[in-house]
C-alpha cells in the first residue's frame, strides 16, 4: 500500500468516526458494547469527536512525511489500546 493511499484511507476513517461521535454518540456504545450509553459517555463521545478533528487539521499542516510517521504511529497504538483495554483492563467481553 503506497503511503499517499493509506493516508487517505486513515483520513477518511478518523474522519467518519468523528462525525459518527459528533452526531450519533450513542452509536458507539450500542455497536461496541451492547447497552444503552449513559448521558456522561455520550457527552465523552462526542467531546473526542473535537480531538479527531484537530488530529485531522493537524495532520493537514504538517509534511507528508511526519503526517504519515505520525498516522502510522497513532493508528497502531489505537489499534491496540483499545482492544487490550477493554479486554484486560477493563475486563470486558
């Protein structure tokens, strides 16, 4: 995969999640977790949704190379975080 294809495939999924928490928070839990979310994760949900566009603003000001170095390394981390997290750490299925 070239670096310019998964940086916009990466852009394009950090964006839709973002959208996703700023409109439908409650999506989210209901798909990930199975119950209903409290007002407190949906106010945390869509709050986040603030950082993913920065995050995305950000990537947007900085040259290629570091903005693929830095994709690379935040979607790894957010692919293990949070499955290790509600696996292990928070002990949930």
């Amino acid at each position: 995969m070239s670096k310019d294809l998964f940086m916009n495939c990466a852009k394009f999924a950090f964006a839709g999640y973002g959208v996703q928490m700023a409109l439908a928070p409650s999506m989210m839990v209901k798909m990930n977790f199975e119950h209903e979310p409290t007002d407190m994760e949906k106010v945390w949900i869509r709050g986040t949704s603030a950082s993913i566009f920065a995050f995305l603003y950000a990537l947007g000001q900085m040259d290629s190379e570091v903005a693929f170095k830095t994709t690379a390394i935040y979607t790894f981390v957010i692919g293990c975080l949070y499955p290790w997290n509600t696996r292990f750490i928070s002990k949930m299925n």
